[in-house]
C-alpha cells in the first residue's frame, strides 16, 4: 500500500521495508493551457551529494546528457521531451547498494528547459508528483504530489533520498528555485 505525503514530511524508506534497495523514482507532470508557442521541456535531474550538501563531482550530476553516476548506483532512464500521456512522464532508478559511501543525499529536481528564452515557469505546470516505487515488485511505496504552490519558479527540488546510519529516508522538499539548472548547479556546488 501506497502512503501519500505532504509537503516537509519525512519517513523512512529502507528500515520500514526490509529488502529494499532498488527503487525507481517517478516523475510526472502536466502544463497547463498555454499558447507561449513552446512545448514544455521538463527535466529530471539527480544530484548526489556529499555531508556538505554539494557533489563532490561533476558526474555526480545524473541529468539527460549524464545518464548515470561512475557507480552503477542512479540511472536516468532518458529524457521525455513533451510530458505526454499519464504515469510517470521521466524516472530515475537508484540502488542504494550501490551508493558510494561519501554520498549522503540524492537530491531529485526538476527544471523546464530554456524556461527564461521561453518565457515559461512552474506557475504554468500542474499535477507534479514524485513516486517512489520498488523495481523489484513494481509496487508504490509512497507518492507526493506537489500541489500549486509555485509561480514564477523555473526549477524545483521536488524530493531528497538520504541516509540515516545503514537506513535511507525519503523527504518531500517542493522547494522552488528562480534560475534554472545554472541555479540549481550553483546550490550543489558545481560551476556552470
């Protein structure tokens, strides 16, 4: 059974369901009317991270042209370029066996390409949601929907996978950012 979280909630992914260790997380959205003559490009984006919240590598930045990290352990599975169609619209695959020990936290975000030239922002998006489900049964485990609560943002951290000792907890963040990815890569510590 599915749990829905809100907005800051917390809650453990791993020690509340033993055997846990690969997930996928699902990303979808909708745009709302909009005759900007553009098609929405949303892009999911990991970013691996060490105690101090910023990657230690530039290839710890999991987006469209770096589909997976050195170590096996987050894959994105490729960019959807229109968000058509229900479900997941792009996911990111984790296997936290495989995270590096110096990696702390995953951060999941989503950003809308060339959201300035474009003149779009998260103000014209709804029915953001992440899920996380376990590839192994294809079961949900926990799903957040991020309600409307953004305007003139044009990225988002949707979500954080962290570790708490052995165990990897799940926070529901919706935190908008104004600027971007370039924003975004700044506040993890990568240069753009």
């Amino acid at each position: 059974m599915s749990i829905s979280l809100a907005k800051g909630q917390r809650i453990d992914l791993t020690k509340s369901n033993p055997g846990l260790t690969r997930v996928i997380i699902g990303l979808g959205w909708d745009t709302n009317r909009y005759s900007g003559g553009f098609d929405f490009d949303l892009d999911a984006c990991a970013f691996l991270t060490d105690q101090n919240n910023k990657c230690p590598n530039d290839t710890d930045f999991i987006f469209y042209n770096n589909l997976k990290d050195p170590s096996g352990a987050v894959e994105h599975t490729g960019d959807n370029r229109t968000g058509a169609g229900d479900g997941d619209d792009e996911q990111i695959k984790i296997d936290f066996s495989k995270v590096p020990s110096q990696i702390h936290k995953i951060a999941i975000t989503v950003t809308i390409h060339e959201a300035a030239a474009r003149k779009q922002n998260f103000g014209q998006v709804s029915n953001a949601f992440v899920r996380v489900v376990n590839e192994e049964n294809s079961q949900e485990v926990l799903r957040y929907d991020l309600g409307e609560d953004f305007s003139i943002e044009t990225a988002v951290v949707i979500c954080e996978l962290y570790r708490h000792g052995s165990d990897w907890k799940f926070s529901a963040i919706g935190s908008g950012f104004s600027g971007g990815l370039a924003a975004l890569c700044q506040n993890y510590g990568l240069s753009v």
